[in-house]
C-alpha cells in the first residue's frame, strides 16, 4: 500500500519558518518528480513547488519564489519544503504528491499527480 505522510506543519508567526516533510512508503519515488500543493479554506487547491526525479529541476508558484525551497532525498524517499518568510496568506493545508513511476518531469498539474498524501497544516498568523 502506498502511502505519503506529511509532517512538519504547524502554527507560526509572520516571518517565521517550517521544514515540511513527506515520507513515502510503498513504492520508490527515485524515478518520480514530486510536488507539493495547498489548499486554502474556501479555495480551491494550488500548485506550490514540484521537482524532477533528479533535482535538477524545480518550479515554484511566484507567490513563494525566493522564500520556499523543494528538495528531496531519493535514499530516503522523502520530500521536502522549505518555508522561510512565510506570510498569513501562506495558511492552507499543504499536500505532498507522487507522480507515477517513470513520471521523471517536474508538473505543475495536480492531473498528473498518481499519489497523494493527506496533507499537514499550515497556519500563520500576523
């Protein structure tokens, strides 16, 4: 069974930082670009950051550019996001997700996501 858990999230003040982590079990991500996306309440969910199979990649939506920084470690089948700076409208739910394997391109379509974890929160206060 495969299964994304994210963690990491939590309540922070404007300004302040969280390392969000997305381990997978199940199934190997090292032939997989990842992403991870939020959700807003009352919004739909949006593309944050995703990365190729080799890191050599990386896309970000402009809202985080410079402040969010994805990674990942193939050995140990985790995804990360780094949020410094983070900002009250950074507030959301935040899903890691899984491209099927031999899915190697970066993706900012939540369509070409197989897997997906069941998100952490994320909450910013001013």
């Amino acid at each position: 069974q495969v299964q994304l858990v994210e963690s990491g999230g939590g309540l922070v003040q404007a300004g302040g930082s969280l390392r969000l982590s997305c381990a997978v079990s199940g199934r190997t991500i090292e032939k997989s670009a990842m992403g991870w996306f939020r959700q807003a309440p009352g919004k739909e969910r949006e593309f944050v950051s995703t990365i190729n199979y080799k890191s050599a990649d990386t896309i970000y939506t402009h809202s985080v550019l410079d402040r969010f920084t994805i990674s990942r470690d193939n050995a140990k089948n985790t995804l990360y996001l780094q949020m410094n700076n983070l900002k009250p409208e950074d507030t959301a739910v935040y899903y890691c997700a899984a491209r099927s394997p031999l899915g190697f391109y970066s993706s900012r379509w939540a369509s070409d996501y197989l897997d997906w974890g069941q998100g952490t929160q994320v909450t910013v206060s001013s």
